[in-house]
C-alpha cells in the first residue's frame, strides 16, 4: 500500500468528467440543431472544428469587404 496518495486526484478526475460530459452535451446539441439528418453523422462538431469555421467564415467576409471596396475603386477612377 502506497502512502503517497494524491487527494487532488479525485478532484481531478471528477472535473475532467465533467467537462467531457459538457463537451459531449454540446456536440450533441449542435448535432441535432442540423436539419439535415444526412450531414449529422459526418460534421464534425468539436471546438477545433467550429473555431476553423469562424475563421473561414471571417476570411470570406474580410474578402468580400476588399472586392466591395475595390469595385468602387475601379468604378471611381474608370467612370470620373
């Protein structure tokens, strides 16, 4: 029997439970919030995958600014 007992440990595990359960709980929801029950088996919903997405959609966004603000350029110094 070993003396060196970790009493964080407990508190440890019974935290990582918990956020496994909070994660699985939300993945779930986001899941089912989907309509289409086809591309529910094959999104990927973990916190990497929807940060990739916002930042995907924040890149096409910051494009579209740029090509809004260049047509205006180009329309400006072709049509004056």
């Amino acid at each position: 029997m070993s003396f060196n007992h970790d009493f964080n440990r407990n508190l440890n595990d019974r935290a990582k439970a918990q956020a496994e359960i909070q994660d699985f709980s939300r993945r779930e929801k986001n899941r089912m919030d989907l309509p289409d029950e086809s591309k529910r088996d094959h999104e990927d919903f973990s916190y990497a995958a929807q940060k990739r997405k916002r930042r995907l959609d924040k890149i096409i966004g910051i494009a579209a600014i740029f090509l809004v603000l260049y047509f205006v350029y180009w329309f400006l110094t072709n049509a004056l």
